[in-house]
C-alpha cells in the first residue's frame, strides 16, 4: 500500500478510533495484536521510544521491538525499529 492509498484509505474511515488504530498499525509497522495491546507503560516520551513484547517473535526470545520516535530534519515523525533486549 503506498502512503497515498493509506492516506486515501483513512479518509473513508468513519470511525475516529479505529481509524487512529490504522495510523498506529502504518506508523509503526506493528501487527494488530501488538499494536491492539500496548499500554502507557510501553511509551518512554524521555528517550523517546516505544517498547513492547513482539507476541509473534516472544517465543524464540526475540519478543522485544523498541521504536524510536522522533523527526529527520523537520521530516515528519519517524518511527524506526530495532529488536531488542531490553
């Protein structure tokens, strides 16, 4: 799906929650359930980050992605993603 159709995609969307949920699913490249799941607890404004258990991945310990937040020289916000142990 390229960004326009996305974008297109949400201008159809009636409902204003789940329409969130769909930028949310965009913006970080999460799967639902992961995204469905995360909680304030999974957001660090200080270091800028979003970290949460990768239920798909917990099971050959790898479950940990952490996003980072932040913008690229007043690009837009950028959501970049690492595994993590922590």
């Amino acid at each position: 799906m390229t960004e326009e159709q996305h974008r297109l995609f949400l201008e159809t969307e009636k409902d204003l929650e789940f329409g969130h949920f769909l930028e949310m699913l965009w913006e970080t490249g999460g799967s639902q359930t992961d995204i469905a799941c995360l909680h304030r607890d999974n957001i660090h404004l200080a270091e800028r980050r979003i970290v949460y258990g990768r239920q798909k991945l917990a099971s050959r310990d790898k479950g940990i992605a952490a996003l980072a937040i932040g913008s690229s020289r007043g690009q837009r916000t950028r959501i970049t993603a690492t595994n993590s142990s922590v």
